[in-house]
C-alpha cells in the first residue's frame, strides 16, 4: 500500500470516527425542483448549525409516492425520523396513533419550548387531534388565493373582484370585453370544496370536520356548495371561466402566457412565479367569497404539508429530530424558506421578522397568503380529517371534470360525491378495526 | 423428456432448485398473499384489519367507476389490437414487396420496439400539448378542438394513438417473417390463379398469416392490458382526475395511490382470474402449433 | 408498346414506397422532436413548444441531462441512472437465461418423476405478469428486507417462465444422436451441458438476451415501486419525475427532460438496430 493511500484510509477513519459521534436522521419530502433545492438548504444549514446531529433528506417523488413510501418503509420498519405529510393523507397517519411521535410530545420531552399559541391561528390546529394538541409540524403551508394579471385588470378597468358576486356581474364581462379569459383555477378540490367551506365557515364533514370520531361523513351535497359548481359551469358557458383539466401546471400555464386574467393557485406559487419573469405586472389578493352565503367570510386552511415524527426510533435521534424541528421553526429558517418559496411563515414570530425585515413593502403580494390564514376563524375552519381523503380527493375530481367537459348536471355530481366519499370513509373506518 | 435422459437423481433438483425457489418466494407467496388481502380491509400501517368477506369484490362490483374503467379497458384493448394489426400488416404487406430499401423499411419500422412505454408517453404529452402541441394543431385543421385530460374522449384517442404506435413494429416483425416464410411455389401459383393483388391477398396471403395473425391477437390483447401501464402514467400526469384508465392502473391507482390494500387487492385477484382464462386459452394455441411444426 | 405495364407496375411500386416512408416517418419524427426540443433554451420549448429549427443547446443540455443530479444527494444523476438501467437490464437478462436454461435441462434431459410437477409449477407463472401480483409482490420484498436494493429490483422480475418455456422447447428440437454420442463418449451431464448443449445454443442465448435486456431496461411500475432511494432510480424509472413538478413552481427543464428520455431510448434501440437478425430470431421463436 503506498503511502498516500494510507493516509487517505487514515483520514478516512478519522471522518468515520467523526460522524459515529453524530446522530443521523433521515428525512422524506417531496419537493422536486427549485422547492427541493430550498429544503436541501435548511438541512445543509441545520447540519452546519451544530456538529451533535446530522440530517439528510431524500426526495420520494410526489406527496402521493412519498406517503406510500413512508407507510411502506415503517410496515418494514426502515422509517425515515421525519415523513412529510401533505393535507390529505394527514387522516390516514394521524389515525394510525402508534406511527408517529406528536411533535407536542416530541418538542416536551427533549426540553423543547412549546407553545401552540406561538403559530398563526390559520395553522395551528390542522395536524392536531380533537384536544388541540399538534401531532404533524406544519411545514410548507400554503393556502389558496387569487392572482391577478395587473395589466389585464388595468385594460379592462376594473379592480380585483372581492365577492363572487361582483366577479360574475362586473369584473369578468369587463375583461370579456377586453379580450381575456377572466378565470382558471388549478386544483379545485382543494380551493373549491375544502377552501370554499372553510371560507364561507360551512360545515365540510359530521363529527366536527371529522375531528372527532371515526365514523365520519362528509357534507358537499349542500344548496350552498352546488350553487356555486351551478354558477361555475354558467361562467364557463359564458366564457368566464376556463378548466384545463385536473393537472395543475395546464391550469397555470394559460394564466403565464396572459390568456387568463385571474388564476387562483396556492401562496406557494408565488416562487415560481416570480422566477419566471412573466411579461406582465401580477399581484394577488384573498380568494374572492359569495355575499349570498356570508357576509363575513373566515380564514381558509392551509395546505401543502406537514412534517411528522415517526415511532420507533431511539431517543438519540428524536432528540435529533425534536432539535432539527426547534432549528425548523426559529424565525429566521421560517423567514427565509418564506422569502424563496412563497410558504407561508407558520410562527407569529417569523412572520414579525418578515414584516420587519419589509419584506411585504417589497412584495405585497407575498403577503397575502398568510393574511388571509390570519383572517377571523370560525367553528368550521380548523381543517378537516377524512380517511381515505387522497380517493375522495380522485372521486371530487372525476366528478368535477364531468361538470366542466361533459355537462353533467351538478346535483347528480354532488351526489355522486358523496355517496362515494361516504363508501370510502365508512371502508376507512373498517380499516381502523 | 428425452427418451435417451440422463437418470442422476440430484442433479436436475439442483438445477431446478434455483428457478423453483425463486417462483416460490416472489410468485406463490405473493399471489397467495394478494389472495388473503383481498378479503380483508386493512389499515395501511398494518395496525389492524377487519375481515370482510367478499366485501371487496362486492364494492367492485357495485361500484361505478370500476365498471367504467372495467368497460374502457375492452374498449380500448379492442381498438389498439384491431389498430396496430392492421396497420402492421399493410406496412409488412408493403414492405414484403418492395425490393429497394427494404432492410432500411424494415429497420427503421421496427425500431420503436425498443422505447419504453413511459417514454411512449413522454412523447405522447408533447405531441397533444394543450398549448403548442402539434397533433393538437393537426386536430385543429378538422375543427377538433382537441384538449388532452380536459375532455375523456380525446385523452382516450391519446392514449391508444400512443399506444398503437408503441406496438406496430412487434407485430410489423412477426408479421413480415410470416410473410417472408411463404415458400416461393405458393405465391406463384397464386400469381397464375388469381391476377388482381388484393384478391391473391385475401385468398392467399391472409388465411396463411392467420396462425400469426391469431398468435398476436393475444400478444396484443396482453400488451394494452399491461403493459400500456407507462403510457397511461405518464398521459394522466399524476392527477387521475376524469380521464380514462384501465384496469391494472387503477389498481394502482387505489393500492398505491390510495392505500386502500384490501380493495386493490381484490381487483388484483380479478385481473389473475382474467389472465388465467386468457393464458389457458393462449397456452392450448401455443401446443397446437408446436404440434404443426 | 412495353413502356404502359412497365409503367402500371411502377406506380404500385410508388405507392408501397409512399406508404413505408409514411409509416417510418411517423416511427421517427417523435424522437426527433425530442431532440429539436432538447437543444432548444428551456423558455422558449416552454412558450412555443417544438418548432423546426435547431438551438444550441444540444451539448449544454446534454452535460446537464447527464451529470446534473436533482436532490440532496446528488447521486440521481444521468450517469448514475444509466448505469443502474444497464445493471437491470444485464441482470435480468444474465438471471433469466441462466436459471430458464438450467430449468429446462433438468426438465428435458433428466428422467425424473419429480419434473412433471416442476414442469406445471414452473409454467403456472406464464399465467400472471407482475402487474396483476404486484402489491403483495411489493410487500414481500419489502419483509425481506430488498427494497432499493438490486436483488430486490432483478429477483422478482425473474419470477416467471418465459426463458425455460423457450429452452425447452429449443432443447426438445436438438436431436436425440447427440445425448446418445455423448453418454458413448463418457461425458457426464454437467460436461455434456456446458461442452456441448450451451455452444449449440449460442445463438439462441443471443438472441434471448437481446429480447430480455430490452425488456428489463424498460420496466417502469415495478422500479418506481421497488426504488425510492435516488442512487436507485433507472431511466425509465426516472422519467416519472421529468413528468412531475408540484404546484407550479418552477420552469420545467425541458431540455434536460428530453435528453433524458432520449438517454432512456438510446441503448435498447441500439442493441435492436445492430443485432436486427438476432433481435427478430428472438422475438418470432419465442412467441413468449
């Protein structure tokens, strides 16, 4: 053996001997592209923050694939230390009590300080359990709003509609006139059924949203719900409202060539957004509410994901997942994640450090997301804990394509919905024992 | 056998141990597996599970969207067998004739054998972009309003176009070596028989490909069963949403997607059952005609 | 005048060549597609989709479709995936060969009572692809422990009968003198297998592993199950995340993108152009 390769085992050793001092944890997410890139930067940055604990996140494809991975990987019992949730598989971990560690419990017991009441009200009770207590950390929240074309808006002289009301009876024949679709939307489980319950504080499922019990059922064949999917599939008649289909991206792209005036996508978009360089000025404002049913709309919930703990582990590395998630959360992680992305920030504490940094004079668009999480809550917008939820979400969309390609009628949809939803919450209740 | 065998007696259990295991492991184990799932509902953690019969297969069966899919499939099957065979066998027919260019024709007919499905996909998405894809623009040119997973019939054309298109140059191959082994007596004798080509095709050519011909319809029938799988993937873009699927997708789409193990394994079972009657029925043709030749 | 037939035959001739040219031009504008597109900025494929000039971009694209990973990691890179595709394809293809050609000696060349039942058990697999199996099949890999690993990625794939159906059948059509010859000669089983059976079927091998190479380079459903580790991930595999970006928030890399899929395409239609004849020899007397 030469010598500069004896050296070089010697080193070897010597990292090696570094790194057993350190405790590892894993981490599985989803976030492919620029958000990846984001993500790897706070586990970088934690990693340099301290030398006990070192985090490696690994990306498993989209929220779908990452859940079966983590699910399947913890029935293995190769779980990673942290699974990144999103919103509707949050029912299917939570109602697995013995999967996860609550982060609750998780911050208590390694001496972290925990206050529920140190996160914005809109995030705070999303991944808890019926007594308020956390179980899932929120991590990339999001919550629905609308954008705007400025220019598009400007040409057709009118303002960005605060009601539906005045979307369908001023804003989008005016921007008709002016040679525009007025409205697309990506995603419309999401922003109209679970967003529009919870900004119109209606109730979305029995059992409190589903909070309470396991014998759930959910609430979407109502008058106020239909009406709306009703005036929705008259605006696309008219030609006030495009659907490109159930993928996001198709829903986004008219509204980036300026073919689509108004596109109401997740805060998270505004990254991407602003990457692009779009050849107009945008700016965005809260998702618009129907006077009709309320005339003091609520806070919309979040969306996007959450990072839960999961069982199993030593107690070396929940030590080390409590303090990455304590690193997580400080101001100034949550601040710049914020400022990259467009996620909300979820502490009352970064989003100060946001406002005094003057982030939102810069951007005021950025801002809106978390506003409107901060925005009155009511009994109904806490969120929402189905079973099953990523199949209802697939049922909600078939019927949804069926109203806005085929013309099939809405009433018989919502029905469809929720007899369908309520087959699959009764089979997720079996599931449950 | 052979009559003339060797007569070691643990020799060939060595030689066989290894197939045999293997088949065991990740063949029987799971199929049985798949079979006792299919009759529970279980929590996708593995916590706890109820029993429930044929609970499954009851809610299958009821349920809606599976016939449709169930219903798409067959269509869909039909369409991109009946297509890529015909097309495959005018282009062999053609191919057959010709005398110039013919290895580069049959070179270049039958390279796309070699693509993965997904890719198939990958291409198909750009082709019927929404918003510059050039079969959509062709589309266009008949005043088809063509908008890939918006409306079901055109994601379904999609669908089989790519599909086809995967699966013509496997039947352009067996079809042109079927052509190639008509022995020269018989096509002159046809010649002096029957002078108009599309007659000597029909009475000639066509019942001596049948054999082929029946071989493939199976080949083919399996092949839009399964093996589209990449292609739908990749067309529906990760949101199911209203778009068409088949069968062995929403398998994948219930078990995978949405953890439902008990219901995605009965349609597993559903899909073995299928198969079994296609595979015996496949198997018995594939004796006969070792029995010709 | 001979000229009008000469002309008639002529024209038919036209129209078989007007109608290959059609079908082999419908087989390639796709991929050149992919390619036009690869060497395009990624803004401009973006705004205006495929066109009919050439950019650029080709070499940058190229560089970033082969070396560039996306993940923390920074193993999920071209490279990587290329040769983890390779090692699928060679492995399976190697497995396959190997235990279908031991199979089917046992099968056919031993008295053994015990091979009638080996014989069924063995052809029940044709029955099921790995489709119809595959969650329970993805449960059992995982109980073992084989997730991300490449046993776990070729093993199960293996799990089927296709090369000993084709063997046997190939051994049952050598003729009967040459066993006879060898047992006179004094050759044992094993010398007979290897000095004699395998030669003869060098061809035969050939072309089962252009068949099965191809086959298991392309396999899609079962790796994106099997492979969630990045350093993991194949080709084809990996196609599923050129596909996928989550609530719009980047520009999608289309150059990158395309070269990818066409990096996925290039070594199986390869092997299929240069060894054509093996490739169809393969394909028409396995008859799977």
């Amino acid at each position: 053996m030469t010598r500069l390769s004896l050296a070089a085992a010697a080193a070897l050793s010597m990292t090696t001997g570094a790194a057993t001092a350190q405790t590892e944890i894993t981490w599985w997410h989803a976030m492919g592209g620029a958000l990846g890139d984001s993500l790897n930067q706070i586990a970088t940055d934690f990693n340099a923050s301290q030398s006990d604990y070192q985090i490696t996140p690994v990306f498993k494809g989209s929220y779908e694939e990452a859940l079966t991975a983590g699910i399947a990987a913890f029935r293995a019992g190769e779980q990673p230390n942290v699974l990144q949730v999103f919103d509707a598989g949050a029912a299917t971990v939570i109602g697995a009590s013995g999967a996860t560690i609550p982060v609750q419990d998780l911050m208590t017991q390694n001496g972290v300080d925990f206050d529920i009441e140190d996160y914005i009200s809109g995030v705070r009770y999303f991944y808890a359990d019926s007594d308020d207590k956390m179980i899932g950390m929120p991590f990339n929240s999001s919550s629905p709003i609308m954008y705007y074309n400025i220019d598009a808006l400007e040409a057709a002289g009118v303002e960005a509609p605060t009601t539906w009301e005045e979307f369908a009876e001023t804003t989008a024949p005016a921007l008709v006139e002016a040679g525009y679709i007025p409205l697309a939307q990506s995603h419309s489980p999401w922003i109209f059924v679970e967003n529009f319950m919870s900004r119109h504080n209606l109730p979305f499922a029995t059992n409190e949203n589903g909070y309470t019990g396991i014998d759930t059922e959910i609430l979407v064949d109502t008058p106020e719900l239909k009406a709306h999917w009703t005036a929705l599939q008259d605006w696309e008649e008219n030609g006030y409202y495009a659907w490109y289909g159930a993928g996001w991206d198709d829903n986004q792209a008219p509204f980036e060539e300026g073919e689509v005036a108004i596109w109401l996508g997740s805060s998270g978009s505004f990254g991407g957004l602003m990457q692009k360089d779009l050849p107009f000025e945008f700016s965005a404002t809260y998702l618009p509410y129907w006077e009709a049913i309320t005339t003091e709309p609520t806070q919309t919930f979040i969306g996007g994901a959450s990072l839960f703990a999961m069982s199993g582990k030593s107690d070396e590395e929940n030590a080390a997942t409590a303090a990455f998630f304590e690193f997580l959360t400080s101001p100034e992680v949550q601040y710049s994640w914020h400022r990259e992305t467009g996620y909300v920030p979820i502490t009352t504490a970064a989003y100060d450090l946001a406002k005094e940094d003057g982030h939102y004079d810069r951007f005021p668009a950025a801002e809106v997301g978390i506003q409107q999480l901060s925005l009155p809550a009511g009994e109904n917008t806490k969120g929402y804990r189905m079973g099953f939820y990523v199949q209802i979400r697939d049922v909600m969309n078939r019927e949804f394509g069926r109203i806005l390609s085929e013309g099939v009628d809405v009433d018989d949809a919502f029905a469809t919905i929720e007899s369908e939803a309520n087959a699959l919450l009764a089979r997720f209740g079996q599931t449950q024992g | 056998m052979k009559r003339a065998g060797f007569t070691q007696r643990w020799l060939p259990i060595l030689l066989l141990m290894p197939q045999l295991v293997i088949i065991a492991v990740f063949f029987y184990w799971p199929a049985a597996y798949g079979l006792r799932s299919s009759f529970f509902l279980q929590d996708p953690f593995g916590f706890s599970e109820t029993f429930v019969g044929f609970g499954n297969y009851l809610t299958l069966m009821r349920s809606p969207s599976y016939l449709k899919s169930a219903g798409f499939t067959v269509i869909f099957s039909v369409l991109v067998t009946f297509l890529s065979l015909a097309i495959a066998l005018i282009l062999a027919v053609k191919a057959d004739r010709v005398i110039r260019g013919a290895k580069t024709y049959r070179t270049l007919l039958m390279w796309v054998y070699a693509v993965a499905p997904p890719v198939a996909g990958v291409i198909g998405l750009i082709m019927f972009d929404q918003s510059w894809g050039p079969l959509m623009d062709f589309a266009a040119l008949f005043g088809w309003d063509f908008v890939l997973g918006v409306n079901y019939f055109d994601t379904a054309f999609a669908m089989v176009v790519v599909s086809v298109w995967k699966q013509i140059p496997v039947n352009f191959i067996f079809f042109l070596s079927g052509l190639q082994s008509i022995p020269r007596s018989v096509r002159e004798a046809a010649l002096i028989d029957n002078r108009s080509a599309s007659g000597r095709f029909w009475d000639v050519t066509f019942p001596l490909l049948a054999p082929t011909g029946f071989f493939l319809l199976i080949t083919n029938i399996t092949y839009s069963l399964f093996d589209t799988f990449g292609i739908i993937d990749t067309t529906v873009k990760g949101e199911p949403g209203n778009n068409p699927m088949t069968l062995v997708y929403k398998v994948y789409v219930d078990g995978f997607r949405g953890n439902d193990m008990g219901g995605s394994s009965a349609q597993s079972v559903i899909l073995m059952v299928l198969v079994l009657l296609m595979t015996v029925f496949q198997f018995r043709l594939i004796e006969r005609r070792i029995h010709y030749t | 005048m001979t000229a009008t037939p000469k002309r008639r035959i002529k024209w038919s001739n036209v129209v078989d060549h007007l109608v290959l040219i059609a079908g082999s031009a419908v087989m390639i504008l796709p991929v050149v597609m992919l390619l036009q597109m690869a060497s395009n900025p990624d803004i401009e494929t973006m705004r205006n989709g495929p066109g009919l000039t050439f950019g650029d971009r080709l070499p940058a694209n190229t560089t970033k479709a082969l070396f560039e990973a996306s993940g923390f990691s920074g193993v999920n890179s071209g490279v990587q995936m290329l040769y983890n595709s390779f090692i699928l394809g060679i492995g399976f293809a190697v497995g396959k060969i190997v235990l279908g050609m031991m199979a089917a000696y046992a099968i056919v060349y031993f008295r053994l009572r015990f091979a009638t039942l080996a014989f069924w058990m063995i052809f029940t697999t044709l029955l099921l692809p790995l489709e119809v199996r595959i969650l329970p099949s993805y449960e059992i890999v995982q109980k073992l422990g084989m997730l991300n690993t490449f046993q776990g990625l070729i093993i199960p794939l293996i799990a089927s009968a296709t090369a000993t159906f084709f063997f046997r059948q190939f051994f049952r059509a050598v003729p009967e003198e040459l066993v006879e010859a060898a047992r006179i000669d004094g050759a044992g089983p094993v010398k007979f297998f290897i000095d004699i059976l395998i030669p003869l079927s060098r061809t035969m091998i050939a072309a089962m592993f252009i068949i099965m190479f191809v086959y298991g380079w392309n396999q899609y459903l079962w790796p994106t199950m099997i492979t969630t580790d990045e350093d993991m991930y194949t080709l084809v595999r990996g196609i599923k995340q050129i596909t996928q970006s989550l609530e719009g928030t980047n520009l999608p890399e289309y150059g990158r993108a395309n070269m990818l899929a066409l990096l996925a395409i290039l070594p199986p239609v390869l092997i299929v152009i240069f060894f054509q004849s093996w490739f169809v020899k393969g394909l028409t007397e396995s008859d799977k």
